[in-house]
C-alpha cells in the first residue's frame, strides 16, 4: 500500500538545523532506506509521541538530504559523557514528555547527531529507550502493589490504556495480571 508524506521544507529544514546546506531538488523516494524512515515516521505520528516524531523526522530529514546535498555534522569528542547526560535527563524526567531538543541540548550536539550517537550507543533512538524506561518503571510499581492506573501516570503514559498496549507487547500479560502475581494474599481470618 502506497503511504504520502507531505512534510513543508521548512519543517525538514527545522529538524536539521544547521546540519546541511539544501541544494536539493523535490521528488520520489525510491530508496528503501528512505521509505524504511519515512514508514518509521508514519508509525510515530500514529503513536502521537512528540519525541518519537521528532526523531524520526530527523532521520527522514537526514536521509534524505544525505542523497542529495552536503551534510556538516559536528563530531563530539567525549560524545558517550554527553550522551550519559541526555540519558540521565531522560531518567530524571521519566515521565514528562522531553523533546529531542533538550535531550540533544543536554548532550551539547545539534539534534541529528545526537540521535544517531544515541541510537548508536545505546542500541534504540531515545523514544525507544524511554518507553523502556517507562515499562521498567511500570513493573517495579506494580510488584510494589500500586494501581495499574496510578501506575500509568506515574511512569510517564497518557492513560492506562497507553500502559496496557506496551506492557502487553513488551511482557506478554497485562499489568493487572503482573501485578496479582505479586499481590500479597490477605491474612485469613481467625473464625475461631
């Protein structure tokens, strides 16, 4: 099935920044890596995840201004520091929604790179890895014993439905159920 994505230049232009020097012409993606990124997109603006959107954006921007114009990336020296940096931000802010920017700010690289990098060092872009974050999170509240729906909040989902759909693709069960497996049996009663 044929998908189009119809991104204004200026958008392209914002997610690079200052990371490459149009001098490209409109036309088809033909490349499979291209239509890989673009389907990659299509599957964040669907997930309505701010970060995941925009990090696929960058990688849509990226690869296709790669094809067709002169790319300047920075190249960082102590880039895995900078990283720790953004991923500890990540931590600290668990369940807030934070925006490629200010991960890539607290890494001190422009957005692309610091996506790249990301994904390159810790194996999955940073919405991936939060979501991980987040259903670690989950699971350690609900082995505590907290609601399944205060539990969504808290670890960073819209609702408890957000939670359900992750947690069941990610562990095989619901977190009702991962949570009655952990649930403490009530005293018996003494009828005597």
């Amino acid at each position: 099935s044929a998908q189009l994505v119809i991104v204004p230049a200026c958008e392209l232009v914002g997610a690079l920044d200052d990371d490459v020097s149009l001098a490209c012409r409109p036309g088809r993606i033909t490349d499979g890596r291209s239509r890989g990124a673009v389907a990659a997109l299509h599957r964040a603006v669907r997930s309505r995840d701010r970060l995941a959107i925009e990090v696929e954006l960058t990688s849509v921007a990226h690869t296709i201004f790669s094809q067709c114009s002169r790319l300047r990336p920075t190249r960082p020296r102590a880039a895995s520091q900078r990283l720790l940096a953004a991923r500890d931000l990540l931590v600290e802010r668990l369940a807030e929604n934070v925006t490629l920017a200010e991960l890539a700010a607290a890494a001190g690289m422009d957005r692309f790179h610091f996506s790249r990098q990301f994904k390159s060092s810790f194996g999955q872009p940073p919405h991936a890895y939060r979501l991980g974050l987040r259903l670690l999170a989950a699971q350690r509240a609900l082995e505590h014993g907290s609601p399944v729906a205060e539990v969504a909040v808290t670890s960073g989902f819209f609702d408890q439905s957000h939670l359900h759909r992750h947690f069941q693709r990610r562990f095989g069960l619901s977190p009702a159920r991962y949570a009655a497996a952990f649930a403490r049996p009530a005293p018996a009663e003494d009828s005597g």
